[in-house]
C-alpha cells in the first residue's frame, strides 16, 4: 500500500465532500452542522493530505509498519467521528447514547497522530 497516496486520495475526497458540504449549507442558510464540516475539512482534507506530503517528501518515513496503522487509524476515526458528531447535531442519536463512542474515536485519530510523531522522530 502507497500510504502517501492513500492519505492524498482520501484528503481530496474530503475536500470535496467538505466543499459539498459547504456549499448546502450556505444555500440552504442552515448551518447547524457547521462543527461537521470544519471537522471534515480539518480532519479529512488538511491532515490527511498533509500526511500524504508528509511521506512522499520525507525519505523512509512511509517504511514500515506504523505509517500502515497511522493511516487505518486515522481513517476510521475520522469517518465515524464524523458520522457520529452529524447523528448527533441533527439530533438522530442522543448524547448519552454517541457520547460514549466520541473519546474512543478520538483516540484512534490521537493513536495515529503518536505513530505518526514516532516516525518523524526517527526517520526525518
């Protein structure tokens, strides 16, 4: 797996969900989910695609087996941190029921940040 290629994949195709997004709600004038999409575009387009520049300009930092688990981790604790944070602004899913699941995810996502600290600490 080409991780510098995965991140950038995926950091453009959050880029245009967020742009998607974006452009809804200021046509709709509803901007409930604001939070939602700052999240999007933070989490998935700018880390990710700066974590996809990240190993392709930095020699030997893609090698090995934390970059693989950096990028899972990263991918699915943004996507269901996103999926739950919209459940819960739109009021689908109560507090006390997705609440539980917030620091779990964001603790993927921190879990991913570390490695990806590690692999800079040894290899840049």
């Amino acid at each position: 797996m080409d991780i510098s290629r995965g991140f950038l994949v995926m950091g453009a195709v959050y880029l245009v969900i967020g742009i998607l997004f974006g452009a809804y709600m200021g046509g709709s004038g509803d901007h409930t989910l604001a939070p939602v999409h700052a999240h999007i575009n933070l989490l998935g387009f700018t880390l990710m695609t700066v974590f996809g520049v990240g190993y392709r300009l930095i020699p030997g930092l893609a090698e090995g087996t934390l970059p693989r688990a950096h990028f899972w981790l990263h991918q699915v604790g943004a996507l269901f941190l996103l999926i739950g944070l919209t459940l819960l602004m739109t009021g689908q899913v109560a507090e006390a029921t997705i609440g539980p699941a917030f620091p779990v995810l964001e603790g993927a996502i921190l879990l991913g940040a570390v490695l990806w600290l590690v692999a800079v600490l040894r290899r840049a």
